[in-house]
C-alpha cells in the first residue's frame, strides 16, 4: 500500500488496516487515522530498505569470499598438480634406483655364480690330484708293508729254526740228564708227601696217624692245631716246611676216623680255592718225609759249604722264614736219631742254613752248581714249549 493512496482511503478502511496492525481508533477522526496509518507505514517501509541494503551487503561479501575461495582453490589446485607431479618424479627416480640396485645385484649374483662354479671347478681338479696321490700313497705303503712282512717272516723262520734247534740241543742234554744215577730232586720232594699205601676210605689197619694235604697259606700253625683237636687228642703231628701237607697222629683209631670223615672235602681255609684230601697213613710214613726233608736239607748245606765259589760271597738268597719249623724239624731229627741208635751229634740251624744279619733273622740256603743247572734246563723247556704253543 502507498503513502500516496491513504488520504483516498474511507474512514472505515483506515481503520481495519490500523486493526489489522494492532492499534486502536476509538474517538479518532479521519485525519488522525490517515497520519498514524502514514506513520505506521513509515515504519514498515524502513526495515524493509535495511534488509534490502543488508541483503546487498552479504551479496557482496558472498561473492568476494566466492572469489576468495574461487582463488584459493585454484591456487589449491595447482598446488595440488605441483605436488602430484612431484610425487611422480620421485617415484620415477625411485624406481630408477630400484632398476639399477636390480641391475647391479643381478650382476653381483651372476659375478658370484660365476666365481663358485670356478672355485668348484679348482677343487674338483685339487681333489683328483689329491685322490691320485693318496693312492700312489697307498699303493707304496703297502708295498712297504708287503716287503716288511716277507722279512719279518723271514726273520721269525729264522729265529724259530734257530729256537728249534736250541730247544732240540737243550731236550737232548736234559735227557742225557736225566738218565744219569746220581740226579736228585729237591722242591717236588719237599713239597709233594710220600704216596700212603693206604688210600681206601675204610681203616682197615687200624691207623691212628692221617696225612692231611692240598693245604694253601696264608694261614697260621695255630689255627691247624685248633682245628685238629677238635676231633680228639693228637697224639703227634708234622708239617713240611712250605706248609702244603701235614701228618697227625691221633691217641685212637676212632679219633683218627672221625677227622678223616669231617675234614675230608672241606674248603680250609676259608681263602683257600681247593678242597682238602684227608687219607689214612702210617707214623713210619711221617718219619719218612721228616727224614727226607731234613737230609735234602743237609745236602743243600753240605754242597754249599763243600764247593766254594765267587758268587757264594753273595748269593743269591731263596727266604724262606723257618724260625718256628726248623726247632720242630730240629727235634724231630734227634728224635729218630735216639730212636735208630745212632751216636751222631745233633747240629744246630745255623750249621744247615745261612741267615742273616738283621732281626729276627732269616734263614736262606744258596743254590748249588747242580740245582743251577736243572733250573737252566728247566727254562729252556718252558720256553721252546711257549714259543710251539699255537697262536690264536
């Protein structure tokens, strides 16, 4: 509506359009109503023109900060192409590099390759040498090997024909030995018993006297003595010096069966492997290897002290202790000698046997000319039966 038109306006239009705007006109006459109608347009018209010119002015900032932003973006764009265009170049460059690292690992590998198969190729070669000369080695160590045993085979032939005819030499002179009369035995006398002559294990002749053998040291002369009188009083009893056998005499023929029965067989002592061997024997029997015990003895001495030699200032001593033994062999010989009538004086230990300086002293008989010259033979048999023995 127009600010021109108004005063055409009736009065009751004015009012309904001051109605229609919330003002009253009571008591208002027609030109009262025109003015404030004008005035209330006035009013309207005024925001109107402020937001015509505001909406200009936003209009115009809108499109600087359009063209602002057109600018930015157009700057942002070619920016962007800049950077994309860098970022492809360092891509070419990067996979530039990587080609040549390929490229040069690729010729690397190969200069490689080629290296070891040269290398492979030079020990293959080294090894053949090698192997051509270890066995030209080989072949001249065994023919070494070949030419040493043939003459060490000829040698051994040598050395065995030459062992032959000594042990042949040797068997012939001990048999000539041998069958000469005047030859004596001395260590199996000593230590092997007179054969019993009865050997049953029934007593038919009424014995009181055993002969107990296959005794073993260590043990001690008591010892035997507490085992023997378990079965009844001894009446008489004899040991060798070497203590392998031993004579008892028994007071009855009784006591004599029952020790025969339980020390037969048994394993004493208790170190000992073999068993003992009990038999019936006679007090004539016992005297007997006494005497012969006691005369190799005195024979031993006798041509020990009747053939002096160089080596008798120092001989070469065979111990054996028989401080105990030589008393009772020493009573023993007076014994029969009472017993046979003979007048002949009794000899002390040191007549029989050498002893020595230190205490308690020990008694040693040396060796004569005779028994050196068995012992010699004696070796040489073991030996030609050692070097025949067949080898395995």
């Amino acid at each position: 509506m127009d600010i021109d038109s108004i005063s055409k306006l009736k009065v009751v239009e004015l009012k309904k359009e001051l109605e229609n705007r919330s003002i009253k006109t009571n008591g208002m006459l027609k030109a009262d109503l025109v003015e404030k109608l004008k005035e209330v347009l006035l009013k309207e018209q005024q925001p109107k023109e402020n937001s015509n010119i505001k909406s200009q002015e936003t209009q115009s900032n809108i499109e600087a900060n359009n063209a602002e932003k057109d600018t930015d973006s157009f700057e942002k764009q070619n920016n962007e192409k800049e950077e994309k265009l860098e970022k492809e170049k360092l891509k070419k460059e990067k996979l530039e590099k990587e080609k040549l690292e390929k490229e040069k690992l690729e010729k690397e590998k190969l200069e490689k390759e080629k290296l070891e198969k040269e290398a492979l190729e030079k020990e293959a070669l080294e090894k053949e040498a090698s192997g051509k000369e270890a066995l030209e080695k080989k072949k001249l160590e065994k023919q070494k090997i070949e030419d040493k045993e043939i003459l060490e085979k000829k040698e051994k032939d040598e050395i065995n024909k030459k062992r032959k005819t000594e042990s042949e030499d040797d068997i012939s002179k001990n048999n000539d030995y041998e069958n000469t009369p005047t030859k004596k035995k001395r260590t199996d006398d000593i230590r092997s018993p007179i054969s019993t002559t009865d050997k049953s294990n029934s007593n038919s002749s009424g014995s009181s006297t055993i002969l107990i053998s296959k005794l073993v040291r260590p043990f001690r002369v008591d010892m035997i003595e507490t085992l023997m009188n378990e079965h009844g009083r001894v009446k008489n009893y004899w040991m060798n010096s070497v203590k392998s056998f031993c004579f008892v005499t028994y007071s009855t023929p009784e006591e004599a069966m029952e020790a025969k029965n339980s020390l037969d067989g048994i394993i004493w002592p208790p170190l000992n492997r073999s068993k003992l061997i009990v038999e019936f024997s006679t007090e004539s029997e016992s005297n007997k290897a006494k005497n012969r015990e006691l005369g190799i003895l005195s024979q031993s001495n006798a041509s020990s002290s009747s053939s002096p030699s160089p080596s008798s200032s120092k001989p070469t001593p065979i111990t054996t202790n028989l401080s105990k033994q030589a008393k009772l062999n020493k009573n023993d010989s007076n014994n029969t000698s009472k017993s046979n009538g003979n007048k002949r004086e009794s000899k002390n230990i040191d007549q029989h046997f050498r002893k020595t300086k230190t205490h308690p002293p020990i008694y040693w008989c040396p060796l004569t000319d005779q028994e050196v010259e068995e012992k010699r033979i004696y070796m040489n048999k073991r030996r030609a039966m050692n070097f025949n023995r067949p080898r395995y």
